[in-house]
C-alpha cells in the first residue's frame, strides 16, 4: 500500500508501505534538521513530516516497533523483517547498545540497528507490533 509523504521540497512523493525497514528522526549536524529519515528497500531518504504521523500512517499497512538507538532518540523498525535479536559484542557495537536487531533488506543484505533496549524488551516490542 502507497502511503504520501513530503519530500524536503515540499513535493508529495507515494512510498510502499511495504518497502519500509525503518525510520527515524534526522540529528546531527550532516543530516536535513527538522526530517525524518526512512530506510526502505535499497534506498535512504529523508521527509519533511512528522515521525509520529509517518509511523502512524505506516502501521495502517505494516507493524512497525518502537524502540530508542543508542544516542536517546526513536527509532521504528519494520517487525516484519526482523532476522534476530541479540546481544551486542563489547568490540564493535555502541556502547550503551543493550541489543542488536538484524533485519532483512533483501536476498543478500540485512542491516543492523543498535537499541538501548536488553533483548528481551526489544523482542517483546516486535512481537508487540506483530499481533
């Protein structure tokens, strides 16, 4: 299903739903301010609306989990495409990252997104979305 968006133009753009891997709000100084980052199948882009009314006109289509990244700020990821939910290694992962959730993009690419979450609160929050 097609959902709108704004683009940081102003134009509206249709997105599948369906595509989605996950989103969150843009921070930093390299990123758009006041936007919305979304990872979708094989592409990034970021959108000038709300992240609340983006997730809520996502999950009319798709479940979608809320949890926090490392840095303190939301994130929603597609509960669908959840590969595994683990522990982080001490060697390669954000330091207050509680759990890793893989998640599948396509046949040969699954990204990982770091959660302040402990595994078993991020594995309720995605079995949350999907029922």
């Amino acid at each position: 299903m097609l959902i709108n968006a704004k683009d940081l133009s102003g134009s509206t753009i249709a997105i599948n739903a369906s595509k989605v891997i996950r989103l969150r709000k843009n921070y930093g100084p390299a990123e758009p301010k006041k936007s919305v980052t979304l990872d979708l199948e094989g592409k990034r882009i970021s959108v000038s609306d709300k992240l609340a009314d983006l997730v809520d006109s996502i999950r009319e289509h798709e479940p979608l989990a809320g949890l926090t990244t490392p840095v303190g700020t939301p994130i929603f990821v597609a509960a669908d495409r959840v590969v595994d939910v683990r522990k982080p290694s001490d060697i390669n992962h954000h330091p207050k990252a509680k759990a890793v959730i893989s998640l599948h993009v396509s046949q040969k690419t699954v990204v990982d997104q770091q959660v302040i979450e402990t595994v078993a609160k991020a594995r309720n929050a995605i079995n949350d979305a999907q029922s």
